[in-house]
C-alpha cells in the first residue's frame, strides 16, 4: 500500500488510484484532497484512447475519484471537540476486509461484472486500520459492462469507506462536509446534494451535473448511523463508440442505495 504523500501515475489519465493510507491530517468534503492530487474537476487533460478529449478529466479513475475517495476517509480524522460521550457505533463492527460485506448485487443486476485481477494488481483492493480512536476501512473494485466488446474503453469504479469514530461523533459536521461540494462549481460542472431517507441517521447524495448520461455518470453517497459514517462513490465513463451504454447519475444512485442498505446490514453482524 503506497503512502499518503504517492504521486497517481502520469502515464495514463484513466487509471485508477492508489489505495489510501489512514490520513494523519483533517480533511472535509472536496477539498479533503489527497496530498498532490491536483483540483477536483474536468480539467482540460488530453486524456488517452476512447473519448478522453471531451473536456472530462476522465482521470476520475485517478485523481478526482481518489479525491472523493479521501474525503469519506479524511472527514473521519476532523478534529471535533470530542466531550467525553460514549461512542454510539450503532452495532457496526470493525472488519479488517470491507470488501467482504460490500454488497455488490444491485451492480450486477444492473448488467455489471468485477473484472478479473491481474497478476500485478489485486481486484477487488482493500485497506484498514484499527485504532483506539478511529477504526478506517476501504473498498475498491474494478467493474465493467456486461455488454462492452473488446475494443470499448470503459472505466467503471465502486469505491467504498467506512469509519468508526470511537472518541468523538461525526454529527455535528457531517451535512456540512457534503454540502461543500455545491461550492466546487465551473463552467463545466457543478455538483448537486440531496438528502437520502432510509439509510442511518442521516444520508446524503452527491451528484456530478454536467456531463451528458450516454458516456459516464459521477455519484457519492454518504450515511451517518451513530457514530458510524459511510461512504460509496459509483465513477462511470463509457467512451461514446462503445456498445455499452453508461448509467445516468439517477440510475447510479439507485444501485448505491440498495448496495449500502445491504452493505450496512451485513457490517452488523
């Protein structure tokens, strides 16, 4: 696992982002970037085969998603004022391999399939801590369509962190770090936040608006349960001369709904 301060690899704008270390700094919402990750956006990149010239910085399989990725891990290490309550993890178990209870089925119900692993890179990818004050866990896993031929580019991503704050609750700040992202707007993009009902205590949905639904859809959702936070980020991009045909941001929250509600079930037990 590469440390916190790795670079994401130059070579190639569509690939997908190193596996995070546990933060040691404060971070919230989109600005809670992972060191040297450049701006959150669709920056104007040259990107590679398939469609990268669009003006999407399709690196949302590098720098952007690992952003995202960064912000459901870093908001956890925030610095609240912890008043000496007892930690309410709401029956959450700590896990040493979240990939184990991330409930995949609405992915592939949705005509989704991981992909195999090569013999350099593991698929799916998992990292944890366990800590007195904080218990961190990721997830990542590599998906395509079931109907992309050989010669389509697709980049589809399921990323995935949980925390346990066992000293101090994420309540008080966990809307707002979500809502910051309707501050991280350009001429391209800007980002959409609703509130979720039936997940946890509180829930939360962050669209990406801006790009057209036919090629690739960006979406983040986030629970709080407790003091448990939760947090899946869906990074679509179907070049527009493939077969396959990418999710729109609606469809892709409803696969991220029906994942964490099983998901959160299975952490439980």
């Amino acid at each position: 696992m590469l440390p916190p301060q790795a670079q994401q690899p130059q070579h190639n704008p569509y690939a997908q982002p190193t596996m995070p270390s546990v933060p040691v700094g404060g971070g919230y919402g989109p600005m809670g970037m992972a060191p040297g990750a450049p701006p959150t956006g669709f920056g104007g990149g040259s990107g590679g085969s398939g469609g990268g010239g669009k003006g999407w910085l399709w690196g949302l399989g590098g720098a952007v998603v690992a952003s995202a990725v960064w912000a459901g891990v870093l908001f956890a290490t925030g610095g609240f004022d912890g008043d000496g309550a007892e930690a309410d993890l709401a029956g959450y178990r700590y896990t040493t391999n979240l990939c184990t209870p991330t409930d995949t089925q609405s992915f592939k119900d949705s005509g989704y399939q991981q992909k195999d692993g090569t013999g350099s890179t593991s698929n799916p990818q998992h990292s944890s801590s366990e800590n007195p004050a904080l218990d961190s866990m990721t997830c990542n896993i590599d998906f395509e369509p079931n109907a992309a031929s050989s010669s389509d580019y697709s980049s589809v991503w399921l990323y995935t962190t949980a925390s346990l704050h066992k000293k101090t609750d994420p309540a008080p700040e966990f809307e707002a770090q979500y809502r910051a992202y309707e501050d991280q707007k350009t001429s391209s993009y800007s980002y959409q936040v609703s509130p979720v009902s039936g997940l946890g205590d509180e829930a939360y949905v962050v669209k990406q608006e801006g790009r057209t639904s036919s090629t690739g859809a960006y979406v983040i959702l986030a629970v709080r349960d407790g003091w448990m936070t939760y947090q899946s980020t869906w990074s679509e991009y179907v070049s527009s001369s493939a077969s396959a045909t990418a999710k729109t941001p609606e469809e892709a929250t409803d696969m991220l709904k029906k994942s964490a509600k099983a998901t959160l079930e299975k952490m439980k037990r």
